[in-house]
C-alpha cells in the first residue's frame, strides 16, 4: 500500500516489533523515519482510516515514545530523550498582516504546552516562546489563520491642477504629515504632501475641470487582495539612442546602433491592509520621474531626469478620499485679448489686441479612494452592528416581507447586472470553482479537502454549520450525494495550511488535486 502523508491509512498489527510497525509506516507513506536504538517493545494496533501522523501519536504515546519532524525525516526516541536532544526552546516573533493577534492567541494556546505566548499591540506581532517542533507548526497554524477573505477597490485619479485653485477643494494636508520622504533630486521633497478632503470635493473639482484650471491625466480602478501590494504606471518611455563606431583591423570603420528606454511618469504603489474597526490602513508609495532636458555625450544624448518619491502611511475610513499633492511644475501659456473685427486686421490689428506671455504653477493630485469589497459576493463589507440592525428590521418588517422581498430580489439583479458591467471585474477562485465545478466546464489545477459524502442533507448541513463555527469556508456541491469540500486552493502550501488546521479539530479529509473536463466528475 502506498500513500503520502496527508491521504489515510487503515493500521492493523498484532505482537509486532516496534522497530518493525515504525518500518512498515515509513514502507507505506514514503517518509523518512530514522528510530533511536533504545527502541524496543512490540506493538498491536488496530486504527481505520487515520492520518500517518494520528498513527505515529497511537504508536508513540502507548510506548513512551515521542517524534521530531527535523529536515524531511521523523526521528522517534524516548520523550525525554527528544526533549532533551532534540527540542530546544525558542523564541519567534510573528508579525500578522491581517488578523487581530488576541484571535490568533485564542487559535494557538493549545499548541503551547509549555512556554508562552506575548502580544506585542504596537507592531500587531505574537512573541511565543516554546519548543522547535511546536514553533514549526505554529508557524504553518499562525500563517492559514493570518488570511485576509476580503479585497480592496482602488479608485485612483491623477489630475493637474493650478495652484493657486488648489485651495478650492479643501484638502487638509495634515493627515500624512508623519510620512518618511526620500528625494533623489534636488526638489523639495517636503512639498510631498498626503492630505484628507471635505465632502462634496468632487463638485468643486468639476468647475475647475470646466474652467480648465484642471486637467484628467488618467483615471484607473484597480482591485486587490487586502494586504497584497498593487501597482499603477501612468507614463511614457524616452527612446535612447547608443552609436558606437568601432575600427575593424583592415582600416574599415564598423557602426552599431542601440536603442534602450528610461520610464517617466507616475508609479504608484498601493499596500492596502483591514482592520478590526472596519477602517483602511494604506502603504502609499508614490514615485514621479520627470524629464529635463537632453545632454549631450560624444555622439549620443541622454535624458537628464528629476526623481521625487515618498513614503507614506494612513488610515482612513471605507471609501473615504485621499489626496497625494506637492509635485509643483511651472508652465508658460500665450494669452490674447483683443476687440472683435478690429483686432484680426492685418497691421492695424496690433493696436486693437493685446498678446502676453502668463507663467502658471499646475501641480499633480492623485486622488485616492478605497472601498471593501467582499470576495465572495462583491458586496460592501458590514460591521457586525450593520448586521444586527439589517437583521433586527427584516424581523420588524414581517408584515410587509413579500413586497419587500420583491424590492430585494430587483436590487440583487440590478447589483449583479452592475458588477457584471464593470470594467475591473473580479471572480474569486471559490465562485470560479463552484460554478465550473456544477457545469463541468474545464479548470485549472486546483487542491481540495473532501471532509464527507453523505445522502441526508441534513446530516451534509451539520457539517457545513460547524465547519463554518470553526471559521471554515466550506463548499456544499450536490450531486448524487451531497459532498463537502474546503478550498479551493491554486497554492498547495495553502491547502496543506488548512488540511493541519482540519487535523486540530479531528475533522476526517481526503486531499485531493482537481482536473476536471467536459463531463468528468469530482
């Protein structure tokens, strides 16, 4: 019988060698499995449908025995002798990108035996303390459990605005005031400014797009895992020109040329975090190249650039505004005046118009505003209190629940209808996977944890509730049974994540790889 490690055995010995059972357990998972020579005593067991690792706790644990996991190979000893020669306490800090670290404590406590487990606010980190091998599986526990399920919307807006209008919008730029600001030219990188901005910004904006005191460089709507980093460019590539002329040995003179390209433009890094208080917390980097002028170097030119960048970090509510400013650039502009016939005459025209060159100051805005998109529905995401109070009027409106379950029905296409529209759509790779997964059309590789088949549906609900009270995302797909998956996951480090979080709960899975094509089923 061959299997790896996360499939299930059947284990059947009678009277057998303890060196022998530990053996045959390595013969039928394919593990490494080296047996300290004080290892002695023979074994009856008799388990179904277990993992390799609820085997070796049978087999250890009944003989005063333990195991350590170090470098791919299992080494079974005496406890204290593992303790002693192998287990050395530790101490780890884990930095979390998206939980709340008193959760992920909660999750973990049993996991530490002895040590201990220190919250650090601040840097919302975990400082544990404990043995080797538990650290190694903390870390995979901390890493399925620091997950965000949730993406941000980016809707971004570069503009160039005058400014001496600038004070029209009523930016306040005290909200990035504690930014760190790195300048690789000789600008002021101070100028570099994140500011927050008053309702009803957008109408002012418009009259000073009408007026032409504002100008739309570009307009993006970008979409992101919350805590994955997203990237804008908005700019061009300046053609650079290399001649080199090299003399052959027979006198003749041979020419190449080489043409390369310098970016200028806008790059916008855009690190979006959720907190427990439903706010935002944003990583704005920001970087502008601008070109200067052409110098001259033997028979080739370069470009002379200016770089300006920033660093900057702040939090702020769910789609609220933002505004980056302080990139100042000055721009001539000829103005004419003159009386109507009289001052298009050829000569004389001169005395009845008046031309003047006018110097004006625009600088780049970039406007930023983020919205919490839930990843399975692409709805808002709702606080608790929300819920409570959508739930508490459903329950105050009984009387009236057809007519509203009419006006609710008409939203939810209308919703649909507009999130099909858009530009930046997004299916996450559960919906993808539900909705191939029913048709039959053709997937990419996937990796699933089956947890049942059952033909009740009532005992497939129970289930799934408490799949989900365990702060699971199952997936219920029926067929000729009802059958409960976790996943899917693209990553299999992630799949093998949760398959130990599964084995925490003393839930039973299979860990399966999904192709599915036309009319084949899971």
């Amino acid at each position: 019988m061959q299997a790896d490690e996360q499939q299930n055995l059947d284990i059947n010995f009678s009277k057998l060698p303890l060196t022998e059972a530990f053996r045959n357990l390595a013969e039928m998972t394919e593990m490494n499995i080296a047996i300290d020579s004080s290892v002695q005593g023979t074994a009856t067991l008799y388990l179904n449908d277990v993992t390799v690792y609820d085997a070796l706790d049978a087999l250890t644990r009944t003989h005063g025995l333990d195991y350590q996991l170090i470098k791919g190979t299992i080494y079974i000893a005496p406890q204290e002798k593992i303790k002693n020669n192998y287990n050395q306490m530790r101490t780890e800090i884990f930095k979390l990108e998206n939980a709340n670290p008193e959760k992920i404590k909660e999750n973990i406590d049993h996991l530490v035996e002895e040590g201990t487990i220190k919250i650090n606010e601040r840097t919302n980190s975990l400082i544990i303390t404990t043995y080797q091998d538990d650290l190694e599986q903390i870390d995979q526990t901390i890493k399925g459990l620091d997950y965000s399920r949730q993406q941000v919307s980016l809707q971004v807006r570069f503009e160039e605005i005058s400014h001496t209008k600038l004070k029209e919008l009523g930016i306040d730029w005290k909200l990035g005031s504690k930014g760190e600001i790195d300048s690789s030219s000789n600008s002021d990188a101070d100028s570099f400014q994140v500011g927050d901005l008053e309702f009803g910004y957008q109408a002012s904006l418009n009259v000073l797009e009408n007026s032409g005191a504002a100008s739309v460089i570009a307009n993006p709507k970008i979409t992101t895992m919350a805590g994955e980093k997203a990237h804008i460019n908005i700019g061009d590539e300046i053609p650079i020109v290399k001649v080199e002329t090299t003399e052959e040995d027979d006198g003749t003179t041979e020419t190449s040329t080489e043409v390369e390209y310098r970016n200028v433009g806008i790059d916008l890094n855009i690190l979006p975090k959720i907190r427990e208080n439903g706010k935002i917390f944003i990583d704005l980097q920001p970087e502008v190249t601008t070109f200067l002028e052409w110098k001259e170097v033997g028979q080739n030119r370069y470009p002379k650039t200016s770089v300006k960048k920033v660093q900057t970090k702040v939090e702020v509510k769910d789609g609220q505004t933002i505004a980056i400013g302080g990139l100042i650039q000055e721009t001539e502009r000829e103005n004419m005046s003159k009386i109507p016939f009289l001052g298009d005459m050829p000569v004389l025209g001169k005395l009845f118009r008046t031309e003047k060159t006018e110097h004006e100051k625009r600088e780049l805005v970039i406007f930023i505003t983020p919205k919490i998109i839930d990843l399975d529905d692409k709805q808002p995401v709702r606080s608790e209190k929300q819920n409570e109070d959508a739930a508490k009027d459903s329950s105050e409106n009984a009387s009236t629940d057809s007519k509203s379950t009419r006006t609710e029905e008409s939203n939810k296409t209308n919703l649909k209808q507009q999130a099909k529209d858009e530009q930046e759509t997004y299916k996450s790779p559960k919906l993808l996977f539900i909705s191939q997964l029913m048709s039959q059309e053709p997937v990419t590789k996937h990796y699933v944890l089956q947890l049942g088949a059952f033909k009740n549906r009532d005992n497939a609900k129970k289930l799934l509730k408490e799949l989900r009270t365990n702060q699971f995302d199952p997936v219920l797909i029926k067929r000729e049974l009802y059958k409960i998956y976790v996943g899917p996951f693209v990553n299999k480090d992630r799949a093998k994540q949760v398959a130990q979080e599964l084995k925490n709960y003393d839930y039973k899975y299979f860990f399966k790889t999904t192709h599915l094509k036309e009319g084949q089923e899971l």
